[in-house]
C-alpha cells in the first residue's frame, strides 16, 4: 500500500463560527499523524473536510498533488475509521470487510483474497465467521480497520477510535495501531484529545485552539518545547507558576523571581515578557532534604501523596504559595515522604522553560463547548 501526501492551503471552515481558521499544514506520504486538542478546537472538522464529507469555505485540500477540495468522498482516495465503528451487525466479519470490494467486480476468489489478506494484518483471520455482536470492543475496532485498509486507500483518516474502549484496552491498541501503520506504510491522520495516545504513536502532531494550530512538531518537540501555556497545559501534566523575569541572560537564558526565590531558567527568556509563567515537568522536579544548598532550590512542604502503583504523585505546596506536582517513580530508593514533611524542591535550569500566557487548556475547552469539534 502506498501512502498519500496530504496539504492543507489556508483551508477554512465557517457554521455559525469559524471552525477551521486559514489553516496550512503538509502532511508527508506515509507519516503517522496526529490532530491534537480540545473539544471544539476544529480537529474533527478538518478531518471530515480532508475526508469529504464537509465542503470548504475557502481554502484548498490537494492528495498527492491533486486539488480534491470539491471531489465527493468515494471519489477520493481515503477511507475512515470512527470511534462507533459503524460495522453491520447482520453480516459477519468477513462480508463486513469485504462491503466496499463489492461494487469492484472481483472474481469471488479474488475478493477472499484481498479480504484474508486484510484481516491477517489486523489478527483476525480466524474471527472471520463471527458476527459483530460476538466480539470484543478491541476486535470490533480491528474490523473497522480492516474494512478500511481493505480498499487500499493513500490515506487512512481516524477519528478517535479508541475513544470507546477501556484504558487497558487502549494502551495496547495504540502499540498495534502504530506497528499496523508502519507494517502497511500509508498515511494515518489520526484525531484525538488523548495527549498520551498523540505522544504514543505519532511521528509528527498538531496542537490546535479555536480553529488554528498553535504548535507544530515531533512528540518530544512539543511536549520538551512547548510554545505557550496553552500548550504546555494541555500537553501532559505541567507545573506552571507566575513568575517575574528580572534579568534575561545570553541566549534564551534568564533569571527568575519566583516569591522570595530567583531561579535561574536555561529556556524561553529572550522573547517573553516581564511577567510570564515558567513551567517544569514534574518527572524533572527533585524533591531534597529540607536545608538543602544551592540554587534553584525552593522551600517545600509536603501537601498530598497519591500512589499510582509504579509512581508516586507527591503534591508539594512552595513558599510563595504555588502548588507543584511531582511525579517520584517507586523504584525502593527513596526515602518514604509523609504529608507535612518539609523539604526543598530542586528546579533545574535546563527543565525550566519561560512561556507567554495564552489561557490554559481547560479555558480553551470552556470557551469552545458550543463550536464544532
């Protein structure tokens, strides 16, 4: 199967808002990529535009170089996995799958051929004669995808298709689904607000707000460097604290206050401004002995602990009042922390990152309940 280049020209969409906003974007042949964001943000939107089934307000869509923009969706060379699925419960696996061959008059072996061959990629070959209602959320999902890859397609759009499954089910899913595409080499633009299932799988993703896309970029591009708060807020856990810069160093390099305490910060002070935020991953924050010498160490009590089984989430309240997460994995090293304990939490200027204020990711959400998703 070969894969699909997909470019996006200042495509826009409009309802009673303005859903997708003028958006750019190239999507190279055979990559695995995500659209990433909120509800309402205009990732569904872009891919039922890319998919056909909504028209552009302005803008283009070109597939390997060719402007689809106004050809109907059988006419195109995608197909699409949603998150019901969608499959026939009266037919068996096997005719669920060979649906799309049908109007293709392929010889009766020809199409067993080709539909063998599509549910041996997905593992389910031996499920052939069962009915939809007689298989698991996981293997109904696998269906889905086999009906879909079946009809050869440049591009293969989806649209949360996990979002219906348990979170064991999904954490194995999202390994399979990655080696699936890689094994058939075509295009995966793949749609979701799961931040672990973009970072998981993708070679490259899409952060998107209000119709735009806000940051573009590999997992470990945007989740180490993230543009704004908005980003850092949505994009895994973060610790943001308001801070004042009071002193920009070479570089992007710059100094800090956070209440009483200056930190030094390796990232983000050249272009922000005077009062911004800085944030920290808490896998990078270290918690110390109370007393603890040197910089970047901020007086700490301990507030809250939540074991999570192979970490512990340690919820330490600062000096100055701010709340920081850290995230302590439970590898028998560690001295047990109780709630009260004081301590210093240890900020390393190369984990610290100064971002411009853009709203969190939960106002970004509230503000868009009523758009188009």
């Amino acid at each position: 199967m070969a894969g699909g280049k997909v470019e996006l020209v200042a495509l826009t969409k409009r309802f009673a808002e303005t859903a997708v906003d003028e958006i750019d974007l190239t999507i190279a042949s055979g990559e695995f990529f995500s659209l990433l964001g909120p509800s309402g943000c205009g990732k569904t939107t872009t891919l039922r535009l890319i998919a056909g089934f909504e028209q552009p307000t302005a803008g283009r869509i070109l597939l390997d170089n060719v402007d689809v923009s106004g050809t109907p969706p059988h006419k195109r060379n995608v197909n699409t996995v949603f998150q019901s699925y969608a499959l026939f419960p009266f037919l068996t696996v096997f005719d669920n799958v060979a649906f799309g061959l049908r109007n293709r008059k392929l010889s009766k072996a020809g199409l067993a051929s080709q539909v063998d061959e599509a549910l041996e990629l997905v593992k389910l070959r031996s499920f052939a004669k069962r009915r939809p209602g007689q298989l698991s959320g996981g293997q109904q999902q696998r269906v889905a995808l086999a009906r879909a890859l079946v009809l050869k397609p440049s591009v293969l759009l989806l649209d949360e298709p996990l979002g219906a499954l348990d979170a064991k089910l999904r954490r194995s899913l999202k390994v399979e689904l990655k080696a699936l595409q890689e094994q058939v080499g075509i295009t995966f633009l793949y749609v979701t607000h799961d931040q672990e299932e973009a970072l998981t799988m993708s070679d490259r993703l899409a952060v998107m707000r209000d119709g735009k896309i806000v940051q573009l970029g590999s997992p470990h591009e945007v989740y180490e460097e993230p543009a704004d708060t908005y980003v850092a807020d949505f994009l895994g856990v973060s610790n943001l604290m308001e801070v004042e810069v009071v002193e920009r160093g070479p570089g992007a390099r710059c100094q800090v206050r956070l209440g009483e305490s200056v930190l030094e910060v390796e990232h983000g002070g050249a272009d922000t401004p005077s009062h911004s935020h800085v944030v920290i991953r808490p896998e990078r924050v270290r918690v110390e002995e109370f007393g603890s010498a040197g910089a970047n160490r901020v007086p700490a009590m301990v507030e809250r602990l939540v074991y999570l089984g192979s970490a512990t989430q340690v919820i330490l309240r600062l000096a100055p009042g701010a709340e920081l997460q850290v995230l302590l994995q439970n590898d028998g090293t560690r001295e047990k922390l109780t709630q009260g304990t004081p301590v210093h939490a240890f900020l390393a200027p190369d984990a610290l990152r100064v971002l411009a204020d853009s709203g969190s990711a939960e106002d970004a959400a509230g503000d868009d309940a009523l758009k188009v998703s």
